[in-house]
C-alpha cells in the first residue's frame, strides 16, 4: 500500500504491507522516540499525533494516515520547545519510556485549547501510564508546558 | 538541578534496545508451551520454513545445552524435551522482520504430551508432586540437596525457634495469622528486549535492557562456555527495571541464533510475553506468631513464610536462593527471641524473580498488619505499640545487628507531626494506618575512569541509567569532590570492555557506592593527574540503615466495601540529599506502586496460567487512580561517603501494602489479610461482620 501523509511537518510518501500498524511505519522510518509499551492501547507509550489528536498506534493501522498529518514526539519536541522545557524544570520523567507520549498528550492538550486544572489534565493523562513517578511531576510538568 | 539523560528522552532521541539499529539485522519471536508442564514429543518445522523471510527455525537440540541464572543455573535456552510452565520458549523462529517471525512461529507444529504439574508452593512440596527438575541439587549454584523435598529451591532459617516458641508461651497476648499475597510484575514500560551480534571472530557484542552489564556478561560466558574477555555488553538506555531487569532473560538465545544465521539478532517480547512469560514477583503466604507481654512490649515472633518461584530459580541472585527482605522480617523492632523460616519452592508456573526490596513488601505486609492485630489483643493503640518496640539507638535488632544509629521512632513522630485528617464523602468511613520498614544502604562494587580534556573532565562508568537518576548522581557527586562546575563534567557510559567490573545498578545502593567512588576517583586525579581508574572495594565500607514510616489514610464504603486511598502520608530518614528532585520522585514513585500491590496488582495465576495477560487486565496505577502523596524528609542521619547518603530507591514501595490494610481496618474493622485489598474482599469482610478475610481462600491454587 502507498502512503501519503505529512510527517513532522513534512510531506512524505511510503509503501508498506496493508496490515502494518502505524507504529510499525513511523519506528521503520528512524523515528524510534515512539515507543511500543503495552501493544494493545492501554499504556500511552506510542501516542502519536494524528492531525492533532492523540491515537495510540500500537493499535492503529499504518493506512489510516493517507492524506493526513501525524506528528511524533521528534517533532513535538521541536514544535513545542515550551513542552520540553517544562519537562525539564519539573523533572516529569525517569527512566523515560513513557515520557514520548506524555510529551505528545501535553501537545495534544495544548493544542486543544481552554485553561485545564489539575484534575482536567490528570484526566487527559489517564491512559498514560507511567512506573517511575508516580505522577505529579509529570502533571506539574504538562500544565507549566500550558503556562497554567 | 536537570537531568543529563532528560533531553534526549524527551525529544525521542534516547537509544533503548529495541532502538538498536545494526546492518543486517533480524529478528527472533518464539513459540512458547501453552501447558504447565508437558513433553515435546515432535517438532515439525516446515510450515515455519516456507513463509517468505524466515532465515531459520530452531529447537533444543540445536542450540548450546548450556543453562543461564543469576545464581543457580537451571534455565534452559529452549525448553526440551520438557516444558514447565505456560510460556515457557519452546521453538525460536528467526526472520528478516519480527512480523514474519512472530507468524512462523506460530505456524510451527508442536505435539505436546501434558503431564500432571505441581501448581501450588503447599502441594508441590506434598510428598506426591509431580517434580519440576529430576535433580535440582545438581545445577551449578543450587542451594539444595537430594535429601531435600524435590520441589524445593531454597530454604532458609534465622534465629532460634526453641526460644521463639518458649517467648511466645510466656507471651500476654500472642496473634497468629496468615497473609497471601498474589503473583505481580514490576510493571516497566519497556518490555524485555535484547540484541546480539557475533563477529567471525566469535567476539560477541550484546545490547540489552539490563541494569548489570557485567554480571551479565559473566552469566552469559558461563552459560555458553566463552572467555568473557570475548564478550562486550554495550551500553543502552533501560526503560524501567523494578528487580526485573537483572537476569539474562533472551540474550543467551538471541546470541545462539546470531551465531547459528550468521546474522545479528533482536529479540523483544511483546508484553503479554513479558507478563506470562518473563521473571515477575513471587506469590505466597506468611505466617506470623507474634506475642506481647502486658505492657505491649514484644516477647518474641516467629515468621513462616512460603513462597512460589515458579519453574527455574535462576533469577534470583542471592548465594541462599532466597529473598532478602523476607530472612529480614521484624528488622525495625526490639524483640527478645525471634525465628524465621523462608522456603520458596519450584512449581510448574512462570519462574519468579525481584522486584523492587524482593521480598520486602511481602514480609512487611505480614509483620505491619499482625503487629496491629496484637496491638488490639493487647488493647492497645497501633501507634503506642510501635513506639514502645522500635529500635534505639545501639539496640541490636532480632538478626543480632547494632546500626550506627537507629531513627525508627523519629521517623514515626516525623509522620504523625505532619498527619492531618482528611475529610470522607458522606456515609463513608474514615481509617489511618501506620507501617514502618528499614533497610540497609551498603555500597558495591563500581569502577569510574576519569579523563582530563581541557578545562573539561571525562567520567567514564559502567553503570547504566535505567532511570534512577545514576548519571546525573554521579555528576553531581564528582562536582563536588573535585570543587568543579557539573556543566564541565561529562558522564560517559561504556562497554563492558572499558572499565574494570561494576555491580551495576540494584539494593538501593548506586548512590552510595558513587559517594565514596567520587571521593577516591577525585583523590586519585589529584594525585596522580589524568587519566586515572579508580575500583571501589564495597566490604571496606561500613553499612547503615535508614527508615521509613507510611501513614495511609482512606475511605471505605461501608455498602460496597469500596476503597479509596486518600493520602499516603511517607516519612524517610535521611541524610544529605544529592539531588532533591530525583529523591523526591523515588519516594513518590515508590509510594504509588506499593499503592498498586495493596490494592490493584494480580497476575490472576489459575491453573498454572497468567490470565492477566495484558496491561488492561493487569492494572498497575493510572494518574486518576494514584492517592495524595506528601513526603517527609527527617534529616539529620549519618549517611555514607563524601556525599553522606542513605538509601532511598527500595524504601516508600514497602510499607504501603501494611499501612492500607491496618487504615482499612481501623475504618470499618474488615481484616484484609490478601493482596490486593478489593473491594469484594472489604465487602465479604463486613458482611461477615467483625473481618476475618483471607481464610477462606487459603485452598488451592495461587491465590
């Protein structure tokens, strides 16, 4: 199958299997911030952007992208240096493999408007989920990156 | 202070193993045993043969017989002609893609013969079980003899139990009870995964998810009979380790199948693979006698705990085979005359290893809920009743250890000073309950290499980062032996071939052992100039021990039985803080997964099978689900090295499991004595009234 999408902002094309999951497609192409946790849509490590919603693409076929914009947390990050930077000053990471999708849910929060408190952004981040931290400091770090 | 390794995880740039990208790589998925325990009659490749990319399919017979452990080595690269347990590997496919491999391997055909299995810890070492290993005395590092049960992998006895018996005979009040904890897993995000590579030289390159490198490399020499000169671990960054990143896991298979292709291999379980089929916690039960004379001053206990390791005692790494944190049981209190015995046995269900202060949670669990218990025998309140029994200072604890300094009831005034009640919903109860834990800090073995470059210096470590924060530690800690900005200093991990051995990362001890390698790396450079490689000797270090009391508050329906954490409350002892912010985050995230044993975490191990075989089923804390969190920091210990630090990885995920239960009781009089505390468990107890839940489940199976 031939794909056109946009991908971190730029247009590209690639063939793959029918069958093959869109995390599959963005980690074939050198993108391997995307991480495959759970494997069934559960955990939030391989959130992705699709024209600015959060999906999870472990559970997501690569052919739901044609025509479309999907943004990994490569280019959130370069997108949203506020988010990184709130990251950074809260500390809202350890080991790191939940930390690309709690990366994007910021974005994808961001970009979804409106002023959240700590009980919205918590709600936004359920199906994130993390070992490490126990999370305040990755909520803390989301609602810095909302400047709220 | 910021973490060195935040940027590059934060922008997706942080290479893990399943990142690894080496030309010509392919990859392995593997056919696992859907029965207990089984024989292979026959294998029959072909259909695996004929799908398109498949490069190979391997059974037992064809690769190295040699068995892996972390101590004992009785784990098999594939099973053969036995399989003993669901999920175990059975038949490895190789192929140019891990889709391909994963359809081959299911298209291989296997016939099984089932056979009778031992499922529980109780009736595998009945007399009659069907035995999991012919001769389990015979493996290189097994602790048994043939004189022993068959199904037993370890057994261990403290103190004495003629003294205990004879305590608690004398005793005013004495409680026997009976905890049971279920099977769980450590959680980590990032699934078991590992790649290798072997040049025609037979050098052997591997990248792994694995907090010891250099343990691993011995584990794998041993295994497959190679100089371990000839193997180099390579650094990656480990997504979450919890005690469950320690073993070889897949990588003595991975480098037999890059040796058998000719190809370097990758091998990343999937993570309903890594729930039923990888090292996850032990189950079982603990019985505790404890008694009290009439003032509430304890007279004597005696701990009997049983506990299922599952098909191989490989992934446990202690000499004894057992789990520290049960053989330590009782450690906070003065007590007169106390015993424990630990066994742990072999059954036909996935193998167990650590998981974060192994065996910690579970003794504490028991020790914390039945001193309550006794505190009401005994008429007294749970708080008067641990501070008449913990340690001071110069007191030896009931294993016959005096610690420089003892600051179990500081800690607990620390807690109950910054305890505030917090408000229930309307016709809810109110509950608060109090756990304490210590445990030791001792520092191990590290190697650190420091490298002049101009106004910057180089530090080179073997040590990897799986998220605790070691390399921004050792920075920091360098920084200040040596009087430099950390901004000049770059941390550097390397291969196994680098350095000297280290112990790697485990017991709560990277940011001790780097307290005082800092301190004699720095000294060196002084002395010497660069480049110089120090290698810290961990026995010339004297040990401490530092405590940590949860207070837990919740709410309990009284109709439903349905619980809510409202706050967890945790007191350390400290010392001197490193780094506040990564400190903070180990208290935190230790409080909420002790949080996930008390009341969400199941395997759901039935008929010798996982059922919770996914992250959906099985539920580890979400960010709605997570209770309040305050931490109190009691400072003022003495703490160890230049840097004067305790341990702090291993503490705020132990008491929390004791700590619910007893504010579960203390709000509606139901006695959990199972994890995890449901609602269904609370419902059963108060509809039985005054709670006594858990007895009834006692027979059979796992839970």
């Amino acid at each position: 199958m031939r794909l056109r999408f946009q991908l971190n902002g730029e247009p590209v094309e690639a063939e793959v299997p029918g069958d093959a999951l869109l995390l599959d497609l963005v980690r074939g192409r050198g993108l391997t911030g995307t991480k495959e946790g759970c494997g069934v849509g559960v955990c939030g490590a391989c959130t992705l952007l699709l024209d600015d919603r959060p999906v999870s693409s472990c559970i997501l076929p690569a052919g739901c992208v044609q025509g479309r914009e999907v943004w990994t947390v490569e280019g959130v990050a370069r997108r949203h240096p506020e988010i990184v930077d709130a990251f950074l000053r809260h500390e809202g990471l350890q080991c790191g493999a939940c930390t690309p999708g709690q990366v994007v849910m910021a974005a994808a929060l961001k970009l979804r408007g409106g002023e959240p408190d700590e009980a919205a952004v918590r709600e936004h981040l359920a199906g994130n989920l993390c070992r490490c931290t126990g999370y305040r400091a990755i909520v803390e770090s989301v609602r810095a990156a909302l400047g709220s | 202070m910021a973490r060195i390794d935040a940027l590059a995880k934060l922008t997706g740039r942080a290479v893990y193993a399943a990142d690894v990208d080496l030309p010509g790589l392919c990859h392995a998925a593997v056919a696992r045993s859907p029965f207990p325990h089984a024989r292979v009659v026959a294998v029959d490749p072909g259909p695996a043969r004929e799908v398109p990319g498949v490069i190979g399919v391997f059974t037992a017979a064809d690769l190295s017989p040699g068995r892996y452990g972390r101590r004992v080595r009785d784990i098999p690269l594939l099973a053969g002609p036995e399989a003993r347990f669901a999920g175990e590997r059975v038949v490895a496919v190789v192929a140019e893609s891990r889709i391909v491999a994963e359809r081959a391997a299911a298209r291989v055909r296997i016939e099984y013969e089932e056979l009778p299995a031992a499922l529980g810890a109780e009736e595998a070492l009945a007399p009659t079980a069907p035995a999991v290993h012919e001769a389990a005395w015979s493996y290189p590092g097994a602790v048994v003899t043939p004189d022993d049960p068959p199904n037993l992998q370890s057994r261990v006895l403290h103190g004495s139990p003629e003294d205990a018996e004879r305590a608690l005979a004398g005793s005013a009040h004495v409680v026997d009870r009976t905890y049971r904890l279920a099977a769980g897993h450590q959680g980590y995000l990032e699934p078991q995964a590992c790649a290798a590579r072997v040049d025609p030289d037979g050098r052997v390159h591997v990248w792994m998810a694995n907090k010891s490198p250099y343990r691993l490399r011995h584990q794998l020499a041993e295994c497959l009979e190679l100089d371990p000169e000839l193997i180099e671990i390579h650094p990656v960054t480990i997504g979450g380790d919890f005690g469950g990143k320690g073993s070889p896991m897949d990588a003595p298979l991975c480098v037999e199948l890059a040796r058998r292709t000719g190809r370097p291999v990758m091998l990343v379980e999937r993570y309903h693979e890594d729930l039923t089929s990888a090292n996850p916690r032990h189950s079982g039960r603990v019985r505790v006698r404890v008694g009290c004379d009439g003032e509430g001053r304890l007279t004597g206990f005696h701990v009997d705990a049983l506990f299922d390791g599952g098909a191989y005692a490989g992934f446990k790494p202690l000499p004894t085979v057992t789990l520290h944190g049960l053989e330590e049981v009782g450690s906070s209190y003065r007590v007169p005359a106390a015993a424990v015995e630990v066994r742990i046995c072999y059954t036909h269900t996935v193998p167990r290893g650590h998981m974060r202060s192994p065996g910690a949670p579970e003794a504490v669990f028991a020790f914390e809920s039945a001193l309550d218990e006794l505190a009401h025998e005994a008429g007294l309140d749970p708080v008067e009743i641990r501070r008449r029994n913990l340690l001071a200072d110069g007191e030896p604890n009931p294993w016959g250890t005096t610690w420089v300094e003892a600051r179990g009831r500081a800690t607990l005034e620390a807690a109950l000073d910054a305890y505030r009640p917090l408000a229930v919903p309307p016709g809810w109860r109110h509950g608060r309950g109090i756990a304490v834990y210590d445990r030791p800090t001792r520092p191990g073995r590290a190697s650190l290499r420091l490298v002049p470059d101009g106004d910057r210096l180089i530090v080179e470590t073997g040590l990897p980062e799986q998220g605790g924060g070691a390399h921004t530690v050792l920075r920091q800690g360098l920084a200040r032996a040596l009087g430099m900005e950390p901004d000049r200093i770059e941390v550097r991990q390397v291969s196994t071939a680098g350095l000297p051995p280290d112990d790697g990362v485990g017991g709560s001890r990277v940011t001790a052992t780097l307290s005082v390698a800092v301190a004699r790396a720095a000294e060196a450079l002084r002395a010497e100039g660069g480049p110089v490689t120090v290698t810290l000797d961990p026995a010339t270090v004297p040990p401490v021990t530092s405590y940590c009391v949860q207070v837990a508050q919740v709410a309990v329906d009284p109709g439903s039985g349905q619980v809510r954490v409202l706050e967890l409350l945790t007191a350390v002892d400290v010392a001197e803080v490193v780094n506040r912010d990564a400190h903070r985050l180990q208290i935190e995230g230790g409080a909420v997964m002790g949080y996930g044993l008390a009341c969400l975490e199941d395997l759901l191990l039935e008929d010798g099978r996982v059922w919770a075989a996914n992250l959906g089923e099985f539920r580890i804390p979400s960010p709605v689900d997570v209770p309040g969190l305050r931490t109190v920091l009691v400072p003022g210990g003495r703490g160890i090295g230049v840097l004067g630090v305790k341990a702090v990885g291993e503490l705020a995920n132990v008491p929390t499991a004791a700590a619910i239960a007893n504010a579960v009781a203390d709000a509606v009089g139901v006695r959990v004595r199972d994890l995890p505390i449901t609602a269904e468990r609370v419902h059963r107890g108060l509809a039985g009234g005054e709670g006594e839940v858990g007895e009834e489940e006692a027979q059979g199976g796992e839970r």
